[in-house]
C-alpha cells in the first residue's frame, strides 16, 4: 500500500507552524537565543524573553515582534535566572498574558576568559549559578506548562501530531567541554552537567511526551560571546580550524531550534545538536 503523506514526510518550515504556541527563553535579549526566538516568531509562535537587563530585553522585545504582524512578544529584565522565585514570576506572566508555555530555550550564560589561578571560588561560583543552575530553574519553572503541552499534543504509535508540537526543552550548550579548554574552565564544566542534566530529563518526562535536547554551538560570528572572549586573530585561528571553513551564524543556531522544536523533532529526544561546522572533530577548541 502506498504511504500517506504524512508518513514520510514532515508538514514543517512553512508559515505558522508555531502558530497559537508560546515560546519562553531565559537569555532572549542574548544574540543567539534572540536569532532562535526570531524565527520561532517569524513561524507563528508568540514569545517571553527574559534577561537581567530591562531596557535591554524590551528593546530587543520590540524588535522580535517586527518579525511577524500580529506578533505577541513580551520582553521581561530584571530577572535573575539564579533565583528560583525570579523564574516562577516571569513564568506566571508569561503564562497570565500569552496563555502558556509550549516550548523552553535555557540560553542564559555568563563567562569570561581567566585561569583557574586568577578567577577566584566566588567567580567559578557566580558562572555555575547563571548557566547551571539558571539552566535547572527554567526548566523547573516551566516544566509544569511543558507538561501540560505535552498533554495537548501527545504522539501515539503512528498518528501525526494534530495541533503541532508543544512540550519541548532545548538547553544551549556549548563545545567547550568536548576537549579541554583553558581559561573557561567555570563555563566548560557547567556546560558539560548541562548537558547531563538534559540527559537525565529526556529519561524521566519523555514518558510524559516532554523531549529534552541540547543544541551545542561552536564559534559563531558577531555574538556578544566572541566579543568578549575572541580577539580578531583569534577569529580568524578559530575559522581555520573549523571543516567547513567558516565561522557559524545565528541562523545556522536558529534552524537547529526549529528543526527540534517543529515536527521534524519529533523522534529526537536527549541529543546534543553540534551546530559547529564539525570543529569539534578537530578536538581543537571551539
Ligand atoms: C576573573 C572575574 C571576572 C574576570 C568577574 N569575575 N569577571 N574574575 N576574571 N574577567 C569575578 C568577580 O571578581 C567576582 O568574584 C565574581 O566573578 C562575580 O562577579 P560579579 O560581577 O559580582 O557577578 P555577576 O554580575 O553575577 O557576573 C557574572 C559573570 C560576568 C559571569 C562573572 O562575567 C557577567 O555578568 N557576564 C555577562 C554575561 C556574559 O558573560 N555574556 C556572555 C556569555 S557568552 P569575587 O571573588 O571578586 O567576588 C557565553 C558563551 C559560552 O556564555 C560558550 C562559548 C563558546
């Protein structure tokens, strides 16, 4: 019998397959999270952004509503990811005026370059709380409104999902910890128990329809993050180690993310995505 079209193929990367879902990312007002939750936007999702800073998260709020007419896109500052209490507001209001939660990105990081001479306890402290421990709030915060997403869009056996997808975490990553890296030695090892905790997630909630994944970006150009750990001839060291022998995009991280979180997603569950143009497998540093 011939197949169906559904059963080989997936009804994705087109207009409003995100349409009526919410999308709540820690980091938003970040240049990748923002590429992430821009195309999310572009594809019919409304979206919560939160960040530490408030001017900058609502202008950047504003600017991801340009991407699609009729766009909801709320911008929270003054949220601390390190502070349980600061997530469940923002999640609560995200909730009270976009009607949910469907999809989490835990993208918030802090990092600087120094040696594990230099940094003090309370440095290596301070990067593990934002990216680690930040990393486990978001998800505790929203995993009741993933949960509850999961519900609604449930996959059994064969059957396409009805209303899209909902009910799905990425946590951003990084490849710091693949090879060691010096000098971010705080941000390498929350990285590498970010992506064990993501492990862990998928293990226990895929039961309950929740997938769990990590994208993994290698460099990419034009981030605050290269700003301020890459000098321009580090830049151009970094690009020659990677494969395909150009340095990565935001785009390149934000279709990951649909790719993940749209239909095409559906079977992946507790991957790392390297997005890194396969420097990684150059076991250089990234
Ligand atoms: C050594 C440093 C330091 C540095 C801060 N500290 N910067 N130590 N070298 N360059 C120390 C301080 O002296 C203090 O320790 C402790 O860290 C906390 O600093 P605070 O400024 O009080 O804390 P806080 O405001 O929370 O700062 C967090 C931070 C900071 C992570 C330390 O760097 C920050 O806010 N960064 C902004 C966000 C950011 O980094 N964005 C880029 C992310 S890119 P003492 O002992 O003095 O109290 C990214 C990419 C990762 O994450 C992957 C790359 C591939």
């Amino acid at each position: 019998m011939p197949l169906a079209k559904h059963e080989y193929v997936s009804d994705t990367w087109r207009d409003g397959i995100f349409a009526n879902k919410v999308v709540f990312c820690t980091g938003g007002a970040g240049t990748i999270c923002s590429a992430q939750v821009r195309a999310m936007v572009h594809l019919g999702a409304n979206a919560c952004i939160i960040g530490r800073n408030p001017e900058k998260t609502e202008r950047m709020a504003k600017d991801i509503a340009t991407a699609r007419q009729g766009a909801k896109v709320i911008g929270l500052g003054n949220v601390d990811v390190r502070k349980l209490d600061s997530l469940e507001q923002a999640v609560q209001t995200c909730v009270q005026e976009l009607g949910g939660i469907d999809f989490t990105i835990a993208g918030a990081a802090g990092n600087f370059l120094a040696t594990i001479n230099q940094a003090s306890a309370n440095a290596f402290k301070s990067v593990i709380d934002i990216d680690l421990l930040g990393s486990y709030n978001t998800l505790k915060a929203t995993l009741p409104h993933l949960v509850k997403s999961a519900a609604a869009h449930r996959i059994d056996g064969n059957t396409p999902p009805r209303n899209g997808t909902g009910g799905r975490i990425i946590f951003v990553s990084a490849t710091l910890h693949y090879a060691g890296t010096p000098f971010q030695a705080p941000a390498s090892a929350a990285k590498a128990a970010i992506d064990a905790l993501s492990a862990s997630l998928c293990i226990e909630q895929g039961p309950r329809g929740i997938t769990s994944n990590v994208i993994a970006p290698g460099p990419i150009a034009n981030t605050e993050g290269m700003d301020r750990l890459a000098r321009p001839e580090d830049v151009q060291a970094l690009t020659r180690l990677v494969p395909v022998g150009r340095m990565g995009s935001v785009k390149d991280i934000a279709d990951a993310t649909v790719f993940l979180f749209g239909d095409t997603g559906n079977y992946v569950n507790g991957a790392v995505v390297v997005v890194d143009g396969g420097a990684w497998r150059t076991a250089g540093p990234s």
